[in-house]
C-alpha cells in the first residue's frame, strides 16, 4: 500500500473553562501501517516545529492494555474497530484522502482538561467506593481449596478485564457509567472473596456513580459495542440485581 | 456490616428505571387487553362491541378504580421518563460534532433513541383518543338501550384524517414497544445469556403484533 494524505477535524480546547471548537489539519505521507497515535504524533512534531502548540492527548502503553488512550474517532469512541483501544486503531482502516473527525471523549462528568484529555477521575472515585475483598493473609492457598465453578469464575474474569478507560461513558448518548459501574460490582459478586462488602459495595458505588453527574442507563447497549475488553451488558443487570439484593433484602 | 444508604433507592439512576419498566409492563398489558377487546369491533353484529363496552361500563366503581390506576401509572411513566431526559441531556452538556453508530452488539436504534418523542406524541394521541370516543357524541343503540358506541367509531373511522393521523400514531407506538420490551427486562436486571435474544426477538414480534393489531381496526371499517 503506498502512503497516504489525510484531512483531521481535531477538537481544539485551551482549557476546562475555554470554548472549544473544530480544528482543520491536514496529514500528509502517511504509511498506512503507521498507528493513529504515531499519525497524532507526526502531526504533533509538524506543529511544534511550526511554533503552534501541539494537540494534547492521552496514551501510555499503546499496546490495549492500560485504558489510557481514549479518543473519539468519525463518532466512534476508540474508533470503529470494535474490541480495540484507540492505539490499536491504524492508518490501512482509512481511505485515503479521508476526513477523520478527532474528539474527547464527552460526558459532563468527565471535565475537558485540554484539547483531547479528559479527566476521568470520577471512575477512580466510584472504584474508591467499592469497600475491601476477603484475602487470607500468608502462604498461597491450596488450589480448589475454594470451590467456584469454570462459569462462575469465567464471569467474574469477564467482568474484571474492564481497564477503565471510560470509553462506554463518551458512547453512551446519556453518559451513562453503568457498564464501567456494573463490571466493577461483578467481578466481586461473582466470588466469595467478594461477599464481605457485598451489599455496602453495591449501594455506595451506584450512590457515587449518580453522584459524580453520570446519566441513567436506558440500554441502547452502545457502551457493549465500543468496550475494547467486549464487556456485556448483563454486567449492567447484574449490577441491578446486586442493587436490589441490597436495598430489598 | 452494610449500613443502608439514605438514599431513596427508588430515585437513583437504577430505581428510576425499575420505575419506567414496570409502569412501562403495566401499560403493556393494559395495551394487550384493550387491542384483545377491540378485536370485538371485527365481528358483523354491532351488538357484540357495544355489548363490550356496556360491560365494562357497568363494572362502576371497579372500573373508576382501574382508570385511576391507570392514570397514575400513566403519569408515573411520563414524568419519570421527562426527569430522566432531562438528567441524561445534563450528563452530556457538549454534544458529540459526529455521532457514529458501533454497531452489533449495540442496540441503538432510531427506536431507542427516540422513546421520549415517541412516547409523549402516543400520550397526546390517547388523550386526543380519549377525548373522541370516551367523551365523544353518546348515540343509543335502537333494539337496547345501551350506548351505540359502535356507530361512533364506525363514523369516526371513515374519516380520512382520522384513520391517517391513527395509522400514524401506531407506528408510532411500534416504535416505541420496539425498544421498550427488552429495555424493561434489562432495566429490572433480568438479563440470561440462553434467553435475552429471545426477550429482544419477542419485543419486535409484540411491537409489530400490538401496533399492526390496533392499526388493522381503523384502516379495516374504511374499507369496509
């Protein structure tokens, strides 16, 4: 494939309190096997060394795995290649000559730093709420010496490969954390490491969750499709259940 | 060990949606039992619908308890799916400049994204369908001396715009079902890897069934 040329739309925003707006550029020969991030970055040296001030932007591995990167690409958090990060996102899925349109990721409980950063603390919060987990102290314990059966623990792992990178938030069209907020209390309530702070965990992260200004969940289920770990929405129902275990019982 | 939260579990964001579901569900049923009644409107002797409607008239007071029932969770769904709009609009102050669609396993679809309009443009239909039968001209049967409601629909029901603007609010309400079904489930945490595709499958089959069922009744006396 030869290189190509590509026109960005790129959200421009100075500071939390700055309007922002949409910033034409253009990029040209560009390697097609050349990662978005890598393309950002080009684009980036160009700026500064036309004295402008580069587009700032979230990433740390660049491998999938941190949840660090997180950009909206042609309206699609983490692009429209699904079960990926943005980093995993590359230039061969563009047509060439193509207008790419670069956000932040956006939710009102996710402040716009600069540019493309967001600032997703609000999950930290809502994790900080989740309580403590039941580990005896020690020696590795003895294998099976807790009995959990293969669909029980597959659900529990599915739940907690959730890296936290916000990206059902910005594809929700009501912000809603569910999804972030429902894997979070399953993973634990799958498991009997999980059951001492069962209850209070279920009613003081859903509490924090509407808190921090995040939506109401009303299933369109987008959040599924844009998780890069492909994480499902019965996590969502699980969480209910959990929730009205707790409040109910 | 778990000290209850203060807060009222009903109005959080899971509460407020477990709320909408099963006001939602109990206007379903009312849906199913109205278009089940309705059907008596097929049968060639008038006698049998106004006969119907006579019964249910008669049942008095159970019937002024049923319809403030019916009401009140009337009133329940809208508002809380008006103040639930309202906070998810504020959760999203800036709107994306392009706004893509993921894709399957996503099921947003112009149904789900538009229950709000759906939803109250079916509610100003059944106040202004209300209006016109409940409240409309009070013919009397010739051989009873029960109401001929029948005549008045059959009259109503020959007027172009009214069979047009009826069509129309039906497809509304399918699009709104549409959605609505499997998002009750899913809202009351009843979600099943085996039996969830089945719940979204029946939900369209309802939609299309509920909303093709009332929609045959009008457009079934113009012709006729």
């Amino acid at each position: 494939m030869k290189n190509c040329n590509f026109k960005l739309l790129v959200w421009r925003q100075k500071g939390p309190q700055e309007p922002g707006k949409m910033v034409a550029y253009t990029v040209n020969d560009i390697s097609p096997d050349m990662s978005f991030l890598e393309m950002m970055d080009l684009l980036n040296e160009d700026l500064i060394k036309k004295g402008e001030d580069p587009i700032a932007i979230d990433s740390d591995c660049r491998e999938g795995i941190c949840g660090t990167c997180g950009l909206v690409i042609q309206g699609l958090a983490h692009g429209s290649k699904q079960k990926t990060c943005t980093c995993q996102i590359y230039m061969r899925d563009f047509k060439d000559g193509e207008t790419i349109t670069v956000e932040p990721f956006r939710s009102s409980a996710f402040p716009i730093i600069k540019d493309l950063v967001v600032n997703r603390s609000a999950l930290d919060r809502i994790i900080s709420k989740g309580g403590y987990v039941a580990n005896n102290i020690g020696g590795a314990p003895d294998a099976n010496a807790m009995p959990i059966s293969k669909e029980t623990a597959e659900l529990a792992l599915d739940a907690s490969s959730c890296i936290g990178c916000g990206a059902c938030v910005a594809a929700c069209p009501n912000s809603s954390a569910a999804l972030f907020t429902g894997a979070k209390i399953s993973q634990y309530a799958h498991l009997p490491q999980g059951s001492p702070d069962r209850k209070k965990r279920v009613l003081e992260m859903a509490q924090q969750m509407d808190k921090e200004g995040f939506g109401n969940c009303s299933n369109h289920g987008e959040c599924e499709a844009v998780c890069p770990q492909g994480i499902k929405i019965s996590h969502i129902a699980k969480m209910r259940r959990e929730f009205f275990k707790a409040s109910l019982l | 060990m778990s000290e209850k939260t203060s807060t009222w579990i009903l109005w959080t964001t899971i509460g407020r949606k477990v709320l909408l579901a099963l006001s939602g569900l109990a206007l379903f049923f009312f849906l199913i039992f109205h278009l089940l009644g309705n059907f008596t409107l097929f049968v060639k002797d008038p006698g049998i619908f106004n006969q119907y409607a006579y019964t249910l008239e008669r049942m008095g007071f159970i019937l002024y308890v049923m319809e403030g029932l019916l009401i009140l969770t009337f009133l329940v769904h809208i508002l809380d799916a008006i103040f639930v709009t309202l906070e998810n609009r504020k959760a999203r102050s800036s709107s994306y400049y392009k706004e893509g669609n993921a894709g399957k396993p996503s099921r947003k679809s112009l149904s789900s994204k538009t229950m709000i309009y759906t939803g109250l443009l079916v509610f100003a239909f059944v106040v202004f369908h209300v209006k016109m039968f409940k409240y409309g001209a009070h013919y009397v049967a010739q051989n009873s001396n029960i109401r001929d409601l029948h005549r008045l629909v059959v009259e109503c029901f020959k007027t172009d715009y009214i069979v047009i603007s009826y069509c129309i609010a039906m497809i509304l309400l399918g699009l709104h079902l549409r959605h609505a079904f499997f998002s009750a489930f899913q809202s009351l945490g009843i979600a099943h890897p085996k039996y969830t595709p089945y719940i979204e499958k029946l939900g369209i089959l309802f939609a299309i069934a509920i909303a093709g069922g009332f929609l045959s009744i009008p457009v079934w006396i113009y012709f006729h």
